[in-house]
C-alpha cells in the first residue's frame, strides 16, 4: 500500500512534470530558457523579442513561469523554482510576489548546502539573495517579507562567514524582523526567526558575548524563554510551519524540558512539510524523539 502522504507527493510531482513540459514548450516557442541564478543587470534586461512586456502572450507565459516553479517548489525541488521564479520577474520587474517567491526558494536551498557541508556552493546562491532581497526592499519597502528575505540572506551570509562578520550580521537580523513584524504583526516568519536566533545568543560563552560586545558595539541579547516566546508567537499565526515546531523542540530542550520538546517534536513529525527545510526538520524530530524515548 502506498501512503497517502506518498500519494499526494506523486501527485504533485506528477502535475509539476506536466506543467514543465508545457513551460518547456513555451519557453522555446518564445526563446526564453530557465537558469539557475541571475545577475544584477541580467535580472533587470527584458529578452529582445518581446517588444511589449503586457502582451497576451507575456501574460500566458508569465502565468506557465509562475506555476511552474509554485509546483518545483512544492516538490522540494528549490534550484528549478528559483529559475522559473526569475523567469517570471524578468517579464515585469515591478512585480513583487515571483521576486519573493524566487527568494523563499533561494535561500532555502542555500541553507540545504550549508547543512550538508557545501558551503563555497553556497556563496554564489547567498550573493544572489543578498543581492535580490536588497533590491525587493528598496522597490517594496512597505512589504513584510521584504525584510524577512533580508533577515534570511543575511542569516545564511552569516552561517558561512568569520566571527566578526557573523556578530555584525546578527544585530541586522534583529532590526529586519522587527520591521517586518512592525509591517505586519500576524506574519509568522520573522517571529520565528527571532526566536531561533535569541536562543543561539543565548548559547555564546561569557568571552565571546565580551569580545563581540567589545568589537562590534552591543550585540542583541538572547536567552531560551524569550527564544520559546517568539517561536510560540510564530506557531500562534501559522501552526503549520514544521521547521517551528521542530526549533520550539530545540529549545524546550535547552531549557531541560523534555515533556515540551517530547511535544513539539511530535507536533512536527504530524505536519505535513511544506518545504525542504520542513522534511529535515521531520527527520531531526523523529531522531530527537527516538532518544529521548
């Protein structure tokens, strides 16, 4: 018998590769073709045969780019929907919501290679991101996730950067979350991304908070209740989010709660995950669970 978890995972792939096949058709009827990463001036240049980017044709295609890479990234897979998300942007660079979406892709799979040891890999995809979600926050400075897109480049720049530069990126994070959550108190993200962060704070020794604190000015403070209250809040607007319950876990178990982090962990392992990082977050739960039985 084959699961229904399973099932529904053939039926997306299934639909994804479908509307592939009708994208890849389009795309070279149109001479327009997918990559995996854009630069600077290329994300801002229109392809020469499409005199008019409001065009019927642009449209349908636009509309084939944008369910492409939605399906890609429900099936995990985060480099093709990035490329089709860009895609997509190039047709209107005004447009706000494939820019973001080719973000969320982005940058999860740069944290994919990051946890998996590939980190020189994952510089170029970070360097994109950086660059993109600084360009999705000057052109839309009233949305929300702009700064969350910030706060998450950033936070993989820091994961593969030296000491100083980590120390000065964590104070940018603090000041971009907080500005999506001043933008929009109900977006679930950035909540979370504060409660992760307050907790890995929270584990610096006395003489590295002192030399960063010396360095670089007053680092942000953490410590695990405030990291469990700002991942609560998350889970209060969004209880779906996997890799939440999973970090909710984490930190019950720095706090020595293990019926809490029993709890959170099982909460994950019941979500359906909605994104790579949501399927890892499952294993780890069920690896956190297994030894604390």
């Amino acid at each position: 018998m084959v699961s229904g978890y399973r099932m529904r995972r053939i039926r997306i792939v299934s639909i994804y590769a479908l509307l592939a096949l009708s994208a890849t058709m389009s795309l070279r009827a149109s001479g327009v073709y997918a990559q995996k990463t854009l630069g600077e001036d290329e994300f801002h240049t229109l392809t020469a045969d499409r005199p008019d980017a409001h065009s019927v044709r642009d449209d349908e295609l636009f509309d084939i780019l944008m369910s492409v890479g939605d399906s890609a990234f429900a099936a995990f897979n985060n480099e093709l929907a990035s490329a089709y998300f860009l895609e997509a942007a190039k047709l209107d660079t005004s447009a706000f919501v494939p820019v973001a979406k080719a973000l969320r892709a982005l940058t999860t799979e740069a944290k994919d290679l990051i946890d998996e040891g590939h980190k020189d890999e994952a510089r170029r995809l970070v360097d994109t991101s950086i660059v993109l979600a600084e360009q999705l926050a000057s052109r839309h400075p009233d949305e929300a996730e702009s700064y969350l897109q910030l706060a998450a480049a950033h936070g993989n720049h820091a994961l593969i950067s030296g000491g100083k530069t980590k120390v000065r990126i964590g104070g940018k994070i603090e000041e971009y979350c907080k500005k999506a959550i001043e933008l929009d108190a109900d977006f679930a993200p950035p909540y979370l991304v504060l409660g992760i962060m307050y907790r890995k704070l929270d584990e610096l020794s006395w003489i590295e908070r002192t030399f960063a604190n010396a360095l670089l000015g007053n680092l942000p403070k953490g410590s695990k209740d405030l990291s469990e209250h700002y991942i609560e809040l998350a889970l209060e607007r969004d209880p779906g989010i996997v890799v939440g319950w999973y970090e909710l876990g984490l930190t019950r178990l720095a706090m020595k709660d293990e019926i809490g982090a029993v709890a959170a962990f099982n909460s994950a392992i019941e979500r359906p995950p909605q994104t790579s990082a949501d399927v890892k977050a499952r294993e780890q739960a069920a690896i956190h669970l297994r030894e604390l039985d």
